[in-house]
C-alpha cells in the first residue's frame, strides 16, 4: 500500500478536493456521480503518477481532468436518465444550505438557471465566480482561447441576471 | 452604470457559499487510490510473468465488450465448420469415380473427329484481318469507298 514515489496523493487532496468537488457537483446535480468522479480521478492520479510529471499548473490540469470526466458521466448518465424516471429527486444544489429564507430561495433559483446554462458556459461561470480563476486560467483549464472564455463567461452571466433580476431586484430593495 | 450593476450581481453570486466535500470521503477516496496503486501481492500466476501480461493485454482489448468478441469468435467458428465440411467430400468423389471405359473413349474422339469436321479449319476473324491491313492515306481510303 505504499504510493509512489514522488506523488503526494493527500497533499493533493488536501488542497484540491474541495474546489473540484464543488465543480462536478454544479455539474453533476447529485453526490454519488460526484463521488464516484473523485474517486475515479485519484484512482488514476494513484496508478499514473507521471500524469502530473512536468505539469506546472496543477491546479488547472485538474480542472481539466475533472471536467472531461464530468462530461463523460453526463453523457452515460444521459441514457440513464431515459431509464431512470425519478431521477430529479435525487438532484442537489451546489450551494450550501441557507438558513435565511431569502437566501434560501435566491440559491435554490440560482442552482435552477446554472442547471439550465450550456455545460461549456456553466463550467466558465463557475471557475470564474467561484474559483475565482482569471480568463487566462480559466482557458489552460478548459483547452478554449481566452477570448472564448470570456464571451462564454459574459453570455452566461446575462442568462442567469435575465433569469434573476426580478429576485435580484427584490433582495437590493430589502437592503 | 451597467458595469456597476454587473459587477454587483457578480459579487452577489460570488458570496454564495459552496456545499462542502462530506468530511468522510477523504478516507475512502485516499484509500481506495492507494489500494489501486498497491502492486498485486505474488500469486502462482504471477510466476509466469508473460502469461499475466499476455492475459491483462487480452483483457483490455477485450473488455469494453466481451459479448460481442465472444459472439464474434462463435461466428467464425461457423464458418470454419462450415468451410472444412463443404470442402471435404469433392477429394472423396474423385477418387470413387471409376476411370472411362475403351468404349467410351472411343465415342469421345469420335465425337471430336465429327466436331472438327463440322466446324471446318479455323479462319481468321474480322478483328485480326482489319488488324493485317495496312493504314492507309485518308485520301485513298475516301477514294476505295467512292468505288
């Protein structure tokens, strides 16, 4: 059971799994796919240390392998769900359980219309609002030119204000 | 003013807490990745190391779809049966056949004497005598079809 050598599994872990769990959960909507994308991920990390032999943005390489993985899933889970019809049930939001009603409802709209976003604009708009990676990042990440980035990135954002605004609207008053 | 208010709803969006990673999964995904990079204790196969990569190279070939390769090898099968069993009884039939009797063979070349008669010596067909001819001149040949 030993790793090999040079490879620090729990360091990257450590420092990783948070954000690439919060990605494929935007992604995948539910915590088993999720987890067994993780799993994946660090299985093949373990068995393949040389992936990461020579990569100086870790961090982007894997966002990268996380999202082909998550594309992977979605497009397997796609025929699933044709079979599975009580799927939405298992579906989870993103975010983390509010206990202001307001903001309850304000991130249960916000995962719906992320949820109704392109993968390839819900992907950008999450490195970027959450990530908080810059284009530049954003874009090694994905294997798109930055400009791409940014016009998926400015595309979503007036989805989701056009999808919003009348919640939006309502929240700034209350302040 | 727009950006203003883009860089607000940006901000807004961007305070939204993410769901944490449940606390559990650290111990299972780090166990599960170092059990699969683990090499494989020795085993009586593992002495011959040929044959274990020999069997791991078959099985990633044929694992994405073991049905179908298995379904492919019985349908060659069947045709190699079906290959060999046509083809075994054409030997046997010629060596039962008898050879032709001396009467036979004399109704044969009797036959063939009559042909040859009936068919008279071979001349040569149009193709080849047009091919002996010479060209000829545009002018001449206009001249021998005006005659």
């Amino acid at each position: 059971m030993k790793m090999p050598a040079g490879l620090d599994i729990a360091r990257l872990y450590d420092e990783h799994a948070q954000s690439l769990y919060a990605l494929l959960l935007n992604f995948t909507r539910n915590e088993a796919d999720t987890r067994d994308v993780l799993q994946e991920m660090f299985v093949k990390l373990a068995r393949e240390p040389n992936l990461l032999t020579g990569i100086r943005a870790e961090r982007a390489f894997l966002i990268r392998l996380a999202h082909n993985a998550a594309i992977d899933l979605m497009r397997r889970r796609g025929t699933r769900e044709r079979t599975k019809e009580n799927y939405a049930a298992e579906i989870i939001s993103p975010f983390a359980p509010a206990n202001d009603p307001d903001e309850k409802v304000f991130c249960d709209e916000l995962a719906l219309a992320l949820g109704e976003l392109p993968a390839e604009q819900r992907a950008v708009v999450h490195l970027k609002l959450w990530s908080e990676l810059t284009f530049e990042e954003i874009a090694a990440a994905l294997d798109i030119p930055p400009n791409t980035a940014a016009s998926r990135y400015r595309y979503a954002l007036d989805k989701l204000r056009d999808r919003l605004r009348p919640l939006y609207e309502e929240m700034k008053k209350a302040e | 003013m727009m950006n203003d208010e883009t860089g607000q709803f940006e901000q807004r969006l961007s305070r939204r807490p993410l769901r944490q990673i449940p606390a559990g999964w650290r111990t299972e995904l780090l166990t599960a990745a170092r059990e699969a990079s683990a090499p494989c204790p020795a085993s009586p196969v593992g002495r011959h190391g040929w044959l274990t990569t020999f069997n791991r190279q078959l099985a990633t070939i044929f694992w994405p779809h073991p049905t179908a390769w298995a379904g492919l090898a019985v349908v060659w099968g069947f045709i190699l049966a079906m290959n060999v069993s046509l083809r075994e009884p054409s030997p046997r039939l010629a060596e039962i056949s008898a050879p032709p009797s001396p009467e036979m063979m004399v109704e044969l070349r009797k036959q063939q004497l009559l042909l040859a008669e009936l068919i008279g010596p071979r001349e040569p067909c149009d193709a080849e005598r047009s091919r002996n001819v010479a060209p000829r001149p545009r002018g001449v040949r206009a001249e021998l079809v005006a005659v």
